[in-house]
C-alpha cells in the first residue's frame, strides 16, 4: 500500500479521483490510500464562491465527497480494484516537526507539513505528495519528501466553462459597441516638461521703505516748472529774405498751453507718484507672477471610426491654481511707470493760427461713413467641426475651462489646445505644493469619458524684494544707487 497526499489542484483540475489511472504513477501498486490535509480542505472550501463556474463547480463536488468521508466511519472506499483506492482525512498525531524550516504562514508550506506530520505518525515510509504546483514540489524535494507530478492526461480539457464563454461574448458585444464609438486620445504636457516647477515667494516692502523708494524716484525726476516768458519767432527778423519772412509768417513758436500745465501739475504729476507708491506697495506680487504662470498644451485626436457629437473638453485644475487663457502677451509687470510728460512749447503754422481766430476760415470736409467697413467686422458663426471655447470669460483665471465642437470628425488632425495655469500664491512657510491638471473629453455618443491627469509639483525658494526694486530703479532710470538709506535719511 502506498499513502499519497493529494493538493488542492488534483481535486479542482483533475478527473474524479475514482477514475484516474493510478497504476501509470504506481504499477506495482494493488491498494491506493489517499490523504486529505486540513489546509487542502480549507483551499477546496475558497472556491466554492469562485467566479469561474467550473472552479466552484468541482469546489462543490468535493464539498459532498467530504460529507460522505464523514459520515464513513473509516476510508471510504472509490473503486474497488485496479488498482483499491480508498479515501480518509489525515487524523491528528500529535507529531510535531522540527528544523524542517518551513513557514506556517506559508499555504504550501502548511501542506508539506501536515503531510510530514501524517507520514511520521503512522509510520507510513511510502508516503507521496501529489501536486502539480511548482512551489510546493521544490519545497518537498529541498526536505527530501517524496513526491509525484500528475500527467497531463489526468487533467480536464482546457475547454471554457459557462463564465469563461459568457465573459468571452460581452467582450464581443463590447468591442462592437466600442467600434461603433469615438476613440480619444489625451496628450498633455507643460512648459518644462516633467521637472519641479520653481515658484519665487518675495515679501512685502514695510511702508517706509515703500515711501523711502517713491520719495526716491520723485527726487531724480521733480516736478517741471514753467516760466512766463512770451512767444518767440522761429527765425531772426533782421534777415531781410522772402524765405525769411515766409517763415515768420507761416510758423511761430507758442509756450505751454495754460489748462495742459495745469493739468500736468494738479493731476497728472500727483497721479505717477500715487502709482509709484502702487507699484513699490504689490512689488512682491508682480515680482511673483511671472513665475505662477505655467504653459500647458493639450493634444485632443478623435482615433476612432465615428464622429464625435457634441463633444466637450473640460480642462479641471486642482488644488491651489487656476486656467485660463491670455488674450495677449503681458509684460511690463516688473517696470515703474514713467513720469508724465511735460507740456512743452511747439511750432505753429500759419492755417493753425487761422482756424484758432476764425475756424470757418479753413474747412474740413466732411465724407460719409464707409458701410462695407462695418459688414466686414460683423463676426461670421464659426463651423460646427470645429473646437471653440465655451466658457465665459476665458482669459480670467477659474478652476475649469470648457472647449466644445459640435462634430469632432474621426481620422482628423489632432486638436492642440494651448493655454496657462496660475498658480496661487502660497502662503508663508510652505516649501512644496502638489497640484494637477486634469483633462477630460465627453461626447454624445461616447460611454465612459476619456480622461488624463498631469501631476505638477512646485517648489517655492524665497528671495529679497527690496534687493530686486534697487536693480529695477537702477536698470529703469539708470540711477547709480547701491543701496537705500531708511525713511528719514533720503
């Protein structure tokens, strides 16, 4: 008689034991006694909630051989002769093994060990495991356990099971379904690439050494004045030449004009000193913001066989930013604003001192209207195949932009989508932030939205203000200044 401890995958895999060949493993055997451990029992009973069908089917199975094995008071016999094969549970021995170095917490392990457990406590030298699986046969042949790999003549066909053949034939219907569907592709990339974007922080100016700056700007460029003194001729009038007198005659040169300086001294002046104060106030701010903007593109490809109808790409920014798009390029934000300028005399000419006496004297022709001009600037409707931004107010910043087409046409030219993202300022402190940009394409006719999400890191590196408004004076109105004394001294 030979004892041969079956695997989990003899009974799930395998013809019913009673009609296994046994004599192809063991021909000069006449009496087979097959070995349940109880870690192969508790493997049989997982499967019997399996998705595939002929798993939980052959799970179940064995679940009523082991009710007729308990019910036995002994092995249960499955065939009588050639060779006898009978059936039992591996009882208790109370035979610990020792120093083998197999793991408990180990399934396969488990099972060698209750088959060693089994073999030495009956005394059965002729014990086999029976198993297919690669682990658990190179774990009995490094503690030397005999073991035996069923042919593959004792397994079952390799034909689908009910589940198998149902799941085959939803991913036929699906796949039909998805032919019939637009396919989007998502490309989305940003201005440098993958690297951590670099957001400079700079603090606000105090308000004296916001005032010590205005009060030092004003300095080099102090408030014009203007003398009484009449108007002069272009030409001396002692030079007796019909050139001459023509252009005494014909030009004259005029001092200021009275409601212009007037102007420049009670509004214009006072106004550039309220907007140099301005400037040096949110200096940290403008200093930041070209480093808050990021360049994002989008490449949106409709790679199906279908249009698609009534298609929506929404462009989503999380965390502490927002998109939008600039309507034109902004710079300027780091320059001062230049003084007024000054009235400054000019040259008339003879039709100029006229019209100031008598404007009826020269007349201006009056010409109608161009129509066409007018129909020309009349916005035509853009195509229906054609991407066009949806959202209102697209170049101030918001936490979603939204560009539509009513038939994005399959097999067309990918869409590129350029615009920018803000980020917000971060707040003292903070060394990183973590946010992301998420595109997203929906239509009419597609089932599940295609989506991509571009992860973005920034790091934040402080730096001195008041150092950057010295090198703006000094690059603005090239002012020699090294360094700036306290309120009180400038």
């Amino acid at each position: 008689m030979v004892c041969v401890v079956i695997d989990s995958n003899v009974l799930l895999e395998c013809l019913q034991l009673q009609d296994l060949p046994w004599l192809e493993l063991f021909p000069a055997e006449a009496e087979i006694h097959i070995i349940l451990v109880p870690m192969v029992i508790k493997e049989i009973d997982r499967h019997k909630t399996n998705s595939r069908k002929r798993l939980q089917k052959r799970a179940r199975d064995a679940g009523v051989l082991f009710s007729k094995m308990l019910d036995c008071n002994g092995p249960l016999s499955l065939r009588e002769k050639s060779p006898e094969v009978t059936i039992a549970f591996a009882n208790e021995t109370g035979h610990k093994v020792q120093g083998t170095g197999l793991e408990l917490t180990i399934a396969d392990h488990l099972i060698l060990l209750q088959a060693i457990e089994f073999r030495d406590g009956h005394n059965h030298e002729r014990t086999y495991l029976l198993t297919r699986d690669t682990n658990l046969r190179v774990a009995a042949k490094n503690i030397h356990f005999l073991c035996k790999i069923p042919p593959d003549n004792w397994f079952l066909s390799n034909d689908p099971d009910e589940t198998e053949i149902e799941n085959r034939q939803l991913k036929q219907r699906l796949d039909t379904l998805l032919r019939a569907e637009p396919k989007i592709d998502i490309v989305l990339s940003r201005e440098g690439g993958t690297s951590p974007v670099r957001l400079t922080r700079y603090e606000a100016l105090t308000g004296e050494r916001v005032e010590a700056f205005v009060r030092k700007v004003a300095s080099c460029y102090p408030m014009a004045s203007f003398s009484d003194e009449p108007s002069k001729p272009l030409v001396d009038v002692s030079h007796r030449s019909v050139h001459s007198f023509w252009e005494i005659a014909g030009k004259q040169r005029r001092k200021p004009d009275p409601a212009q300086v007037i102007r420049y001294q009670e509004e214009l002046y006072p106004e550039w000193l309220k907007a140099l104060y301005e400037f040096f106030r949110t200096l940290h701010k403008r200093l930041e913001y070209p480093a808050r903007l990021i360049n994002f593109e989008a490449i949106l490809t409709n790679l199906g066989t279908r249009p698609a109808e009534a298609a929506v790409a929404n462009f989503i920014a999380k965390g502490a930013f927002k998109v939008y798009v600039k309507s034109k390029k902004e710079t300027g934000l780091e320059e001062m604003p230049p003084p007024p300028k000054i009235p400054q005399g000019r040259h008339v000419s003879f039709l100029e001192l006229a019209r100031s006496y008598s404007p009826s004297l020269v007349a201006v022709p009056r010409y109608p209207h161009n129509m066409s001009r007018h129909l020309l600037s009349i916005p035509s409707p853009s195509p229906n195949d054609q991407f066009e931004w949806s959202s209102a107010d697209i170049d101030k910043p918001s936490e979603q932009l939204d560009r539509a087409c009513g038939l994005w046409r399959h097999q067309s030219e990918p869409e590129h989508v350029c615009f920018q993202g803000i980020l917000a300022r971060p707040p003292p402190g903070v060394a990183t932030l973590n946010v992301g940009l998420t595109c997203r394409v929906h239509a009419k006719n597609l089932s599940c939205p295609a989506e991509q999400t571009l992860g973005i890191r920034v790091e934040v590196v402080p730096s001195d203000t008041e150092k950057k408004a010295i090198e703006i004076i000094e690059n603005g109105f090239n002012l020699l200044l090294l360094e700036v004394d306290d309120a009180a001294s400038v």
